[in-house]
C-alpha cells in the first residue's frame, strides 16, 4: 500500500478569498501562530470546531483546505 501525505492549502484559500491571516485567526478565534503552523503543516492534527470555523469564514468546504498525495516512493 503506498504511503500519502495530507496537505494544507490554507494559504492558497486565504489568497483566493483575499484574506490575511490575521484576520482569519480573529474571525475564527485562534491565534495567528496556529494559523500559520496550518499553513506550512507543521501540524499532527487539526480539531474538527477549528476546521468548521475556518471553513464557515472562508465559505469553503473542507476537501478546499486539504489534499491527500501520495509520496514519492523511493527508489
């Protein structure tokens, strides 16, 4: 079975809604920093209130925000 990898495209969302990430952080009511170890994946996990808050307030879904790849099999 191969390996996949989830990654976040919050900030592509964030560019297409023309938003910054401070103001989604206010909106959702976490802080910037966690918003920001979303952006880059620094993150084992993500609570299912922050990922439908982040969705209500960027009107996405949350397949939007997240994309399964699978990893490059080594050789």
């Amino acid at each position: 079975m191969s390996e996949v990898s989830i990654v976040v495209r919050l900030d592509v969302m964030l560019a297409m809604r023309k938003m910054k990430s401070r103001d989604l952080a206010h909106a959702v009511g976490i802080t910037e920093q966690n918003i920001s170890l979303l952006k880059s994946g620094k993150v084992k996990g993500i609570r299912f209130e922050t990922l439908a808050g982040i969705c209500a307030v960027l009107e996405c879904q949350p397949g939007d925000l997240l994309e399964a790849v699978p990893d490059a099999d080594p050789a």
